[in-house]
C-alpha cells in the first residue's frame, strides 16, 4: 500500500477514532464525537488527519468506518416511522414475541418493552405459502394496495414485508415490495426474504422490522458520508463495518442497515484478533473500555467468536454478530449512593457531553475517570494535552456524592468506585469465557479503548489470565480493526432436514442457491475471481430442541460420509458447550449457511527499532500515583512511542500516550514486543 494510503475512523460514544497507514507509516488522531449529527465528528477527523499527515486527499486509496448510527437509532427509539405488511391473522407476531419473561429480568417488575412497530401500523394481506414453499393462496394484490395507501396515510417512512413461510418462497414478497413501490415510490421497503431467509417469524419479523426502521437513517447519514468524501476529493472505495466482523458497500449497508447494528464493537474485535495473532497470542479474551461502555469477546485461534443469537436492547438479533457482551462499565460510567447506602457505578454514563466532572463542562456526577484522575493512575489532561482534566472538580463530585454519604475519605471512595466497576467487568468476563467452558488461565486478557489499559492490570488479576496485552495503539484499534478485515456476506436459508433420511439432493440444491446468490454478491462488488472465497456451515439440533448450534460443514462435498461427520462434530460442540452429548438421538439439519469473503489488502503493523534485551527505558517524569493503598506513591511515567522493542518495565509504573493511560501495579512488569504490544505478567510468573 506504500503511496496510497488506507484511511479508516470509528465513531464512538465520546471520541471518534482515526487512522491513516501506507505500511510504511501509520498516523493516528482523535476527535471528540459530535452525538447531534455523528457526520461533523467524522469529517473532522478527516481533516485532521490529513492535516497531520500532509497527505492529501488523492492520495487516500479506501476509506473505511465504523458507526454506531444503526446501533444508537435502535436504541434510543430514533428509528424511522415504521409500518409493516404481513400475512393475515399474523399482526400480532411482534406483540406476542416468545411469550415469555427474558431470563435475566426480575419476573413481577418485567415489563415488555414497546416494540418497533405498533399494531395499529400493522396491515394484514391474505396469502399463504407452505412450509415446502408452495402456493396454498395466492396473494391478494388489491389487498395490498389498500394497505399501501393505509400506511401512506398515516406517514410511514418504511416499510417491513414479512409473509408467512417467506423464506422458502419469496415469490410474494418480491411481488408485494413492487406494489408498495408502486403505491409509496419514497418510502424505503425491506423484504424478509432478503434481510433473514430463515424459519421463525417473530425473529424473522424483528429483524425485518429493526432493518426497516433504520434504513432511512442511515441512508441519509452515508449519503452526508458520500457527499463529504467527493467535496474533499477523496476518490476511494468506501467501506461500511458489520456486525459479523467483515465490511460492506454503502450500497448495501442501505439496504442491510440492521448489520450495522454492533458495527463498533465488531472492529474493534477484529482489531484485537489481527494484533494479536501477529504477535504470536491468537487465542484471547478482549475487553474494549471506552466512555460509555466494555465490549467483551472471546478469540480463538485469531478468530472472534459469531453468534446468531444475538440481542440489540431488549430485541432478538438474530443475524451473523460478533459474539460481544457488552455492559454499562466506561470511563464515564456514573458512580452514585443508593437510597439503601450501597455504592454502584453505571449503567448511567455521563457520556461526552457534559461528559466526567474533571472534563469541567458542566457534569457534576463522579465518574471512573474522576477516580482514576485523583489516583493518578491518568495524567491530567487527554490527548497529550488536547483535553486538560481539573483534579479539583474530580475531587470534589466524588466527596459530595460519594464520600460524605458513605462517611470516608476521598481516596477510600475513589479506590471503592474503582473496586466496583472491575468487579462488574470481572462478572461479563466470565460471561465469555468460563460460562462457556473456557478456563481463563488458557487466554491472553487483550486490553483496549481509552480506558482499558488504565483497568486491565486489576482485571488480570482478578481473572487469572496469565497475560495482559495492551496494543501499541489501544485507544483507536477499532479503527485498525477496519483495515484488518475483508469484504463478508452471510447467507443463509431453512431447509429442514430430519433423520434417518438426509434428503441430499435437497441439501446440494440448497447450498448451490447460495453459492450463486453470494458469487453474484461479490461480482456485484467488484472483488476478482481469485479473491472470492466461501466457507459453508450448517445449524443442527436434537430433535425436540428449540435452539440450533452452528457447525462447519466438513469439507466441499455434500455426501453421507460428510453429513455423517457433520452429525459426529455436532455431539462433539454440543458436549463442550452444555457438557453432554446424546449421541443416540436423532439430529435435525435446519439451516444452510455460507459466508462468502471478498480479501481485502490489510494493514502492514510497522516494527519498532530493538533495543538490548532487558533494557530499562529512561522514564520521562514521575508523579504521585495511589495503588492499593491509602499512600501515593512517587511513580515513573514513561512515554509510549519513545519505547523500543525489548525494552522492560517494571512496576509500579504509567505509560502514557496521546491514546490512552496504561497502568502497571506493583509486582507486575512489561516487556515490548517488536509490533510494539506491551505483554505485562506477573513478576513471579
């Protein structure tokens, strides 16, 4: 890539991260999100950059991002107004969900959350398509019409078609989404058959309706993106992050808008997975702390875990994601005394704006960073300088909201609010790892965003991992996760397959269907023939059950040796996860699935100048820093990019640098490595 370089920002939270790399040089930046219009906050990390770097913008060769546009519209409810179309006697599917209380909510205080689209923006068509993906009734086309101009009326901006058994037959969706084109020529329309071909209408229906609603937003916002790119002269391809780890054209993350919905989190796992791997860690636990929030995810072999069972708030997704648990723990997580006098720290997060008591904007409620400024453990400003923190504010939010009720002093109260928020993110990372079956002490703890470094000495602590890798850029290594990765398209379809007979033909006819809808993708999006490249799995169950396990189909044949050893891997994955195998009973083939892959030119990671093994880096200053105790202790800060490879740390000690803080407790060391990771253990280790 030397002479063209590959630009690439994610839009988070607080801060929009930015990274501009050639493989010979990397330049990085950070600006503070614009939460009013995410648009401004982008592009003013485009300048920059290329202000910072002196390249000009013809020179920029892709252009990649990651937004939390789908994911923020969702859950603040700033979706579009949304209607809906859907076989007669099936309006309610939404309403009536599972019928069920999620098992994590208390059972008499459960309330159902509102759904995307309400009943009363709900219009029937009579139609019916059987399970087989025959025609039992035709579709009622006037029906339709009337429903059209019912919705229209009403001021629907999107439209979710959503037909019973569409996923086997979608003859009359395709043909209902033409009259409602007719009908609604500026209203956006999404077909279930295209968002998730797959049995079960009411996650079926979800998706359907999330993407519905937000396809409008994020149309407009790429289309300020496209409009932004071509006024600065920048003529590259440009990239939109999923949720399944891979990227996308604007073009059909218009269409797809509900892949965007974990855009964020999901590049910053790939991120991880890329540095670590090169670093010779492939297997790994992550933890992403920024201002409002942890993204966790658990890494093997370089790969992040995908799920399709995922959740977006209260709502089922279930569409290939990145298996990320995510809970209110950040920087800006607010601290607060309940009315019962117990301490707790977030959900509630002060954001960006006002943002920490210490940012001096306003805030008043202490927050993480306020603890860890009156620690010391960060320095007192942000971005080498960029943003100064006021100790003073910190200082005084955590003693009127925290001290004074608690009765005890500042420090105690500081150290208490830190000690909550580990102990919350302990819990979600156990959630990955050893509720899955992982034992910790097999991973490296993979530490990132603006605040983890400054956590993750603690946490490997309290997790027994046997390692902390803190990447040389950990503040904006989502934004290098967008420049590790390939263009990727899930494609699934239902058919249903149930033992001792395995219908192959039907099984081959399946998977030819999605290999020529995916290789008619990729063309589509100008990836070469020798660049495509397609992986097929399939979701199993036992007979009975109402939950599918995903596995890789063994390989390239469709036969009853292969299905025999598909069969055999299924007991196998069942046994680790749920710790039992009934090898006796009959297996269900539900789903076909291929992810289809278009490689894309990756990142070059740039290697440090070596120093000495062992060698000791000259500290840069030294300041006052409370560890375990109530005493602060004069401790060595050192600055990052004045570190070489081989060079050694001992703690206690801080490492600064313009993106982030890391930590080093006493009885820990660091060592770098030649991509410029720091790997911290324990000294007795």
């Amino acid at each position: 890539m030397t002479g063209r370089y590959a630009l690439a920002l994610d839009v988070g939270g607080t801060f929009t991260d930015v990274i501009l790399a050639d493989g010979e040089s990397l330049y990085t930046a950070k600006t503070a999100t614009t939460p009013s219009d995410p648009a401004n906050g982008f592009f003013d990390g485009v300048d920059k950059i290329l202000d910072r770097s002196g390249v000009l913008p013809s020179a920029v060769s892709t252009l990649s991002h990651g937004s939390t546009i789908a994911t923020n519209a969702i859950l603040e409810g700033k979706s579009a107004k949304t209607g809906m179309l859907v076989t007669d006697g099936f309006k309610y599917v939404l309403e009536i969900g599972r019928a069920e209380v999620p098992r994590k909510e208390n059972l008499y205080a459960w309330v159902k959350p509102t759904r995307p689209v309400r009943p009363r923006f709900i219009r029937e068509a009579p139609e019916r398509i059987l399970l087989d993906g025959s025609i039992d009734k035709p579709l009622d086309e006037d029906a339709c019409r009337e429903a059209a101009r019912e919705l229209g009326a009403l001021g629907i901006e999107s439209v979710a078609v959503v037909f019973l058994h569409a996923y086997a037959n979608p003859a009359h969706e395709r043909r209902a989404g033409e009259i409602l084109r007719e009908e609604l020529p500026n209203v956006e329309i999404s077909l279930s058959s295209d968002v998730l071909p797959v049995f079960r209408e009411y996650e079926r229906g979800m998706a359907t309706a999330l993407n519905a609603g937000v396809q409008p937003v994020v149309g407009r916002y790429i289309g300020r993106l496209e409009a932004g790119q071509k006024e600065r002269g920048i003529d590259s391809p440009f990239y939109i992050m999923k949720s399944n780890g891979g990227v996308f054209s604007p073009r059909q993350a218009t269409q797809q808008s509900v892949h965007m919905a974990l855009s964020g989190p999901a590049a910053g796992a790939q991120g991880a997975a890329y540095v670590a791997k090169a670093a010779g860690y492939p297997d790994l636990i992550t933890i992403d702390i920024g201002g409002t929030s942890a993204d966790i995810t658990l890494i093997q072999d370089g790969v992040p875990s995908v799920t399709k069972d995922g959740e977006i708030g209260p709502f089922p997704l279930s569409i290939p994601i990145v298996d990320i648990h995510t809970i209110g723990a950040g920087g800006g997580s607010i601290a607060a005394v309940t009315e019962q006098g117990g301490l707790i720290v977030g959900p509630r997060s002060a954001g960006a704006d006002p943002g920490p008591a210490c940012y001096g904007k306003g805030g008043t409620a202490p927050t993480v960073t306020d603890a860890n400024l009156v620690l010391g453990r960060i320095p007192p400003h942000l971005l080498d300088g960029e943003t100064a923190l006021d100790r003073e504010l910190a200082e005084h939010a955590i003693a009127t909201e925290i001290a004074a009720p608690l009765g005890i002093g500042v420090t105690a109260a500081a150290q208490g609010i830190l000690a909550i928020v580990n102990n919350n993110m302990i819990g979600a990372l156990k959630v990955v790892s050893v509720e899955k079956g992982y034992d910790p002490r097999d991973f490296t703890l993979c530490a990132f965003g603006g605040a983890g470094p400054v956590q993750a000495g603690e946490l490997a602590r309290l997790l027994g991992a046997p390692r902390t890798l803190v990447p040389r850029h950990p503040g904006i290594l989502c934004a290098l996760g967008l420049l590790a990765t390939d263009l990727q398209y899930d494609f699934v379809r239902t058919r249903l397959q149930r033992p001792p007979h395995y219908d192959l033909d039907v099984i081959r006819a399946g998977y030819a269907e999605i290999f020529e809808e995916a290789a008619t993708c990729l063309a589509d999006e100008g990836v070469p023939l020798e660049k495509r490249f397609y992986a097929r799995s399939a979701d199993l169950r036992y007979a009975g059950q109402g939950v599918e396990i995903t596995v890789d189909w063994p390989g390239d044949t469709v036969d009853g040796e292969s299905v025999a050893r598909l069969i055999a891997d299924f007991h196998a994955k069942h046994e680790r996860l749920y710790t039992f195998a009934d090898r006796d009973a009959a297996v269900e083939i539900v789903n076909l699935n291929v992810a289809a892959t278009g490689a894309m030119d990756k990142v070059t990671l740039p290697e440090l100048e070596t120093a000495a093994i062992g060698t000791t880096p000259v500290p840069a200053g030294e300041r006052s820093v409370n560890f375990e105790s109530d005493a602060f202790v004069s401790t060595p800060t050192y600055r990052r990019e004045a570190l070489l490879t081989n060079h050694k740390i001992m703690g206690p000690a801080i490492v600064d640098q313009l993106d982030a803080t890391t930590v080093l407790f006493p009885g820990q060391q660091a060592v770098v490595d030649r991509l410029g990771n720091l790997i911290i253990t324990e000294t007795s280790s």
